[in-house]
C-alpha cells in the first residue's frame, strides 16, 4: 500500500519555525528520510516553496483561471510530502509519528490508490494505458 503524507503548517508552527537553527531541521529531516530509505518504505518525496511562488488553476468558468499566490490560509496549504509503501495502514501511522516536526505542524496521511480501487473499471481504456505508462515509468 502507498500511503502520502502531506505536511501542513499553522501560523503557530511558521512562527515557532522562526526560533530554529535552519541547518538542525535539515539534519532531522535528513535523518528521517534516512531511516525510511534504509527501512525500504520511501518511494519519493519533496518539499515546496514558499506559497508566493505558487499559483492555482480554477476550473468553474468557460476557460481556468490561474491566479498567482499567495493563496488560501496557512492551514490550508502544505509544505511538502512523502510518499511511502508500507504493509499497513498502521505501518504508516508510525513512520508518520516519527516525522520530525515542530509544535503545530500536522501530517495529513492519505492512502494512494491502487488497481484494485478501480476493479470494476478493469476493462476501460485508460485503466489499460495507465498499466503501460507505469511500466514505462518504471523503466527510466
């Protein structure tokens, strides 16, 4: 099972962020991407830039509309992700435990689907294609 988890940020964690040594959170974070690579549990995983650099695309209209950052409340918006493949939901809740995060920062875990989520779709055309693409993309 892969499972994401999504870092979020209060306004109490951005500041309490303030507080701390830049290269300690880099070493923790560093460590804790080790301890999941040595584990075999991480696919991948990034962390992003400040909101103002971003921007969101709004479907609703007769054409998107992309609306540059900042946008939406600090705690709508996340900072980062892992992506891991564990054995179990309950595999996940503890490597997410593990994170090094600060006071009101928040993991938000979901689990990724699979092909079995689409079983009764087996036979759709893309569900087919999809197959071939991650065959691909595992061959780079």
């Amino acid at each position: 099972m892969k499972y994401m988890l999504i870092m979020r940020a209060t306004a109490d964690a951005v500041e309490a962020s303030k507080e701390l040594d830049f290269e300690e959170i880099i070493n923790a974070m560093g460590a804790y991407n080790e301890a999941m690579m040595k584990a075999g549990v991480l696919v991948g995983g990034e962390g992003l830039t400040d909101p103002e650099e971003g921007f969101v695309v709004e479907f609703g209209g007769e054409k998107p509309v992309v609306t540059d950052g900042p946008y939406g409340e600090v705690h709508e918006l996340f900072n980062g992700f892992w992506l891991l493949e564990v054995s179990s939901k309950e595999e996940a809740v503890e490597w997410a435990s593990r994170a090094p995060l600060g006071p009101g920062s928040k993991l938000e875990v979901r689990r990724v689907t699979a092909e079995e989520d689409f079983a009764d779709y087996a036979d759709n055309e893309y569900i087919q294609k999809e197959k071939g693409w991650r065959e691909e993309q595992a061959a780079r």
